[in-house]
C-alpha cells in the first residue's frame, strides 16, 4: 500500500460518528495477485485504541461495502471508510501523537497483514477546534517532511438541508394558524 496523499478523522456524513477516510493505492508483488476478504484500521494515542472495523470503499455515489477484493500487480486506487463498530464504542480526538495502522485481511488465513503505519500529532488547539459539531481533521502529505500537513475543517449544514429546514418550519408555522392563513 502506497502511504495514503490524504486521509481524514471525523464525522461519518450526517451522522456525528468518528470515522476514518483514506485514499491510497494498494498492490501486490504476487503474480497471482490477492484476495482481500476484509480491511480495517486501529487508531492508537498512547494507550488507548480502537479498531474501526466496518469498510467501506468507493466513490461518493457508489459505495460498496467492503467484502472481498482483487488485488492484482497494478493495484488499485480505492477511498476507504472505516467506521466505528455499533456495539457503542466511542474514540474521542485529543490533543497527542498518534497512531494509525492499516490491515487488510486475506482470504484464507486467520490474521491482519499491516499494510501501512501513519504517524500525526493532533495540537490543543486542534482538539479544541474538534469540539464543535461536524469538526473534523484533514491531513495533506507533505512532501518535503514526509509528514503530514493538517487542518480542521467544520462541516457546516448544507444549504439544500437548511432549506429543507425552512421550509419544514413554514408549514408547522401555517398549520398552527388556525384560520390557515
């Protein structure tokens, strides 16, 4: 797996869980080529860590969710998702260095191959910065540093959503009239 030109930590869409989103490409030096049965990433700050182990990989209007995969000698160039899994896990964005592994699962055998290890630091005011509702932190590849390059970025509510929201509130407001004016 090539290291990912950008990846990102943040809400899932409208959703307000934690995700992971990379774009890389992934290849094999086998002739045959491998079968990915499954990919996850395990996030690490210190001691603590959680794995996101639901995939999902695609583009924006066709997204799959992962379930198996052919990886040839050309590679491919996919955007993954890696979501929190829904027995209630939380992993909260906090000032420190980091740790994000990349796994992909092959089938027919029983563990994770690491495909790539990406290292970052997410400052004080960056985790201030994430408090507020659809924050999330972009990092670009630098490529003098061979590091990464980040910004937080607030996801604000999107206009056709704000006037869905208008409208909504204006026919509450009507029906409340009651001479229905």
């Amino acid at each position: 797996m090539t290291a990912p030109s950008l990846f990102f930590l943040g809400p899932d869409g409208s959703n307000d869980d934690l995700k992971v989103y990379l774009k890389s490409l992934i290849y094999c030096t086998s002739n045959k080529g491998r079968l990915i049965e499954n990919m996850y990433v395990k996030l690490q700050r210190g001691e603590t860590s959680q794995n996101f182990n639901i995939w999902v990989h695609g583009e924006k209007d066709n997204l799959s969710r992962g379930s198996g995969l052919f990886v040839g000698q050309n590679g491919v160039v996919l955007n993954h998702h890696f979501l929190l899994p829904k027995d209630g896990s939380r992993f909260y964005l906090l000032a420190g260095n980091y740790k994000l592994n990349v796994y992909a699962m092959i089938v027919g055998e029983n563990k994770g191959y690491l495909l790539e290890t990406i290292r970052f630091e997410i400052s004080e005011t960056q985790e201030n910065n994430l408090k507020e509702k659809g924050a999330g932190i972009f990092f670009d590849r630098g490529v003098d540093t061979i590091g990464y390059v980040s910004y937080v970025e607030i996801r604000k509510e999107k206009p056709d959503d704000l006037f869905e929201s208008m409208l909504a509130f204006e026919r509450v407001k009507r029906s409340d009239n009651p001479l229905g004016a």
